[in-house]
C-alpha cells in the first residue's frame, strides 16, 4: 500500500526535471531511523515498524540501482544498540537473519554485492556463517556495493585502527591519514558524498566518523519505514544543487 506522503514525494518526484549523471552522488550513507515511532504511530509493536524498515531498505537499494548511485551504505544495527531490550534485540536478530535469507538475494540478482561493517563476534555462529556466505555469492555483483554497517560504531572503528598500528609495529614519522585508512574495517569503501537521516533526528550517532569528513548532511523527517525511491531522488537533487568546497573557496 503507497501512503499519501509516499505517494505525494512520489508526484512531486515525477514533475522534476531527469536527473543528470554528474548531479549523482556516487556514494551515499543512510541512517535508517524512526522504526519504532512508525510503529507506535500506526498502533503496531516494535518488531513491525522494523519488518517494514526491511521492505523499505529493498526499495531505496532499487531507487539506489535506478539513479546510478555506486554505494550504499546503510546503518543496520550500533554498538550501542545491544543496550535495547532483550527482546527487541532477539527480534532485530531474527529479521536481520530473515533479510538475509529472503531479501539480499534477490537485490543480487539485480547486481547488488553486499557486504557488512563492523564486529561480528557479538551474534550466533550461525548468523555469522550466512553472513560470509551472501558476501561470498554477491562478490562478482559489480553494478551496486551495498555495505550494511552491524554491530558497528565509528568511535570502535578508530580504537580498532589505532589499535592496528601499534599491532604492525609503525612509527610515529610513518602515520598519516592514508596510512591509519588503510587500517579501517574497510579501507576500500569510498567516503560517503551525501548522508541521509531520516525521522528528523540533527545528528550522526557515531556512524562513520572518519569517512563523513567531506559529506554533504541532510536530514529527512520521513520516518524510515515510509522511506522510499522518490524520497531518494529528493535528497540526491537536494544533493546536486549544493557546491562542494572541501575546505577551499
């Protein structure tokens, strides 16, 4: 069912102008935020709004493959998202597995190679072993590169790297930004040109950190469950009228 905010960006989306190439920002972030508040507004519990961020999730990777866009990368579950309730933390597993199994491979077909961010060593053998499984059978997907950011927090990802230099045993004459870069958790994933947060919240939530230096912010009231292609398309055009600078004039 298309809601009237979807269906209304939708018409709006459709009066504007096609979008040139080069106004296409070849890497994006999302913060995928107002599950919850989506559920509450349309009187169901958590675990709904949460499915439904899953069916919206699939819609905006197909909006991602329809503009052009090279990578995606999307903010699944935080580190400190494990302080939720047990239960709630259960169900997020299970739909987590579930999106696994049902939804990323269809958008393989489609050429998405998916790939996730972040520790792994907080969740079952078993979603582990599907995890490495579907990066394994998308690798030689090539027209989209979907990262999904999992038991993940930028401040963890910079301890983790600094940690790694002492490891490799470099110096202090021998580190710079490109060197502590390659000691990400994924040095080969390009820096995001454009975060998009949805819900209305005015921050970041500790995604990202190093790699959103240079991006351009825009924050959405669209609740994520009700997220969409036409939502995408606003906020690339939002994108495209904005001149980067990177510090000159």
């Amino acid at each position: 069912m298309i809601r009237l905010g979807g269906l209304l960006a939708r018409i709006r989306s459709l009066r504007q102008p096609p979008l040139e190439a080069a106004d296409v920002p070849r890497s994006v972030a999302i913060i995928m935020d107002g599950n919850s508040r989506w559920a509450a507004a349309e009187g169901l519990p958590v675990e709904a709004g949460h499915r439904e961020g899953t069916r919206a999730l699939r819609r905006t990777v197909e909006g991602a493959l329809d503009l052009g866009i090279e990578t995606l990368t999307v903010y699944a579950f935080s580190t400190e998202n494990w302080l939720r309730p047990p239960a709630e933390v259960d169900a997020l597993m299970e739909i987590f597995g579930e999106t696994i199994d049902r939804e990323l491979p269809d958008l393989a077909e489609q050429g998405v190679r998916t790939r996730f961010l972040g520790r792994r060593d907080r969740v079952s053998d078993d979603l582990q072993l599907r995890m490495e499984e579907l990066e394994l059978k998308t690798a030689h997907r090539e027209r989209l590169s979907l990262w999904i950011a999992f038991d993940y927090g930028g401040r963890t990802e910079l301890a983790d790297a600094a940690r790694r230099v002492v490891e490799a045993g470099l110096g202090a004459d021998e580190i710079d930004e490109d060197v502590l870069a390659t000691f990400l958790y994924a040095p080969e994933l390009p820096d995001p040109d454009l975060l998009i947060r949805t819900s209305g919240e005015l921050r970041i939530s500790n995604f990202l950190l190093w790699q959103l230096a240079y991006a351009e912010l825009l924050f959405s009231d669209r609740l994520w469950p009700a997220f969409g292609e036409a939502d995408l398309r606003s906020a690339v055009r939002e994108y495209a009228r904005r001149r980067r600078r990177f510090g000159a004039r």
